[in-house]
C-alpha cells in the first residue's frame, strides 16, 4: 500500500523530479512544493503520512525550525530531511527537532523509499553508514583549525585591544590620546606595544592584519565618545 506524503525542496525542479518517481512506486504524493520556509504551512494543511523535507545546510541555524512546528502541530506526520552528507551535528539537529529519519540527496529512490516506509512505521530512518560516518567524527574529531585572530587577541591586554582598534580606524596618536583621555606619549608607548605583539613594522600592516584574521570582529566596540558638560548659559546683560 502506498504512502500519502508530500516532497518539499528548494529546488523545484528536484522536489517534483523525485514525485514523479514516488507517483510510479504507487505512492500518493500530495503535493511537490517549494520553497522549505513555507513548508510547515503546507504540511499542516494537507496532513500527510510522511514529509520529504529538502535541506542545502542541515547544521545551518535555523534549519530545522519547519520541522519543530509541524511536529508541534501535527505530530502524527512523520518528516524524512533529505540533505547533504551531514556532520554528526547535522544528524543530531535533525533528530532533535523531530525528524524521524535523514537520507542523503544522493541517495538512490529505492533507499529514500525504504525511508519513507519506516518512517512511517515509526521507526528511525537512517543509513547504517551515515550513522557510522557520525559515530567515526564524534570519536574522531578533527583538531580544530589555528585560531590566529582569537590567538592574536589573547595576547594583547583590553587598552592595546581599544588601541588597535583605534588604530584601524585611522586614528593618529593625538586622536588615540584624546579618545582614551590618555598622554600622547602613553598612546605612543601603546601603540610600539602592539606593533611589537603583532609582529609587525607599521600601523598600516597592524591593521591590515587585524581586517584579515577577524581580530577587530570580536573586538569589544569601542566607547562613544564623552561629551563635555554644557556650561549653563550667563546672566544676561
């Protein structure tokens, strides 16, 4: 007996495609539809057996937020992600909002079938070796790439931080004294420091390599300028 589902995708042309294919399996398909953001309005219209639910960033924030609403409000519809090979945080992301199973896009229609089958049985719809694949990463994971912006930052204290800052914003030592409300030599102490931390021979390359490393991105902003007390107005004469 057939299956009532619906496929939804980004990719129209990718979601009807693999209708078309299900229709000729003896599966009813509701509807082919895209794109995913209005997907949960769909499926909670149309109530089928089993969701098809296309994803191009299955760890991307947010990605699964159709599926928490339609398990929310229709719980009984199991939904299958289709999607790219997943990192374990993909597959844990999709299971935790709800899924019931997860099948590659590059899967053949014979394994997004079975798929759909047992999802529709309540059971866990995944590929031994995708499951595999995850175990390997979370028991293996790949040291994490050199930081240098965050490594750069740890060395400089939080005043040659604002100094720096200061200084890729074009600011020259009397600008950086008076924002700081510091003596120009003391910014021009500061300012040697940094340069001497970064390894560096001039402004221009500190600032340069703050842009490039993402260093001035996590940079706290710096303070609004302080604005001299009015002074209240003289008698008149």
């Amino acid at each position: 007996m057939g299956v009532r589902l619906m496929v939804v995708d980004d990719h129209r042309l990718l979601a009807e495609a693999l209708a078309s294919a299900l229709k000729l399996r003896g599966h009813r398909v509701l509807a082919a539809a895209a794109p995913v953001a209005g997907a949960a309005e769909l499926v909670i219209a149309r109530a089928p057996e089993v969701c098809l639910l296309g994803t191009a960033a299955p760890a991307g924030p947010g990605a699964f937020d159709p599926v928490v609403r339609i398990k929310r409000e229709r719980p009984q519809v199991a939904v299958v992600v289709l999607g790219p090979v997943p990192s374990p945080r993909g597959i844990a992301a999709a299971f935790a909002s709800g899924a019931s199973g997860y099948v590659r896009h590059d899967e053949r229609i014979e394994g997004v079938e079975r798929a759909i089958v047992k999802a529709r049985a309540g059971e866990a719809a995944v590929a031994p070796q995708l499951l595999q694949g995850a175990f390997h990463d979370l028991l293996h994971p790949e040291a994490e790439p050199d930081d240098e912006g965050r490594r750069l930052l740890r060395m400089l204290t939080p005043r040659e931080v604002e100094v720096l800052v200061r200084v890729a914003e074009g600011e020259d030592t009397r600008l950086i004294a008076a924002g700081m409300r510091i003596a120009p030599s003391t910014a021009r102490t500061h300012v040697q420091r940094v340069l001497m931390k970064l390894g560096v021979g001039s402004r221009l390359e500190a600032a340069a390599l703050a842009a490039r490393t993402g260093l001035l991105d996590r940079a706290a902003p710096l303070p609004p300028p302080r604005q001299a007390p009015e002074t209240p107005p003289g008698p008149e004469s």
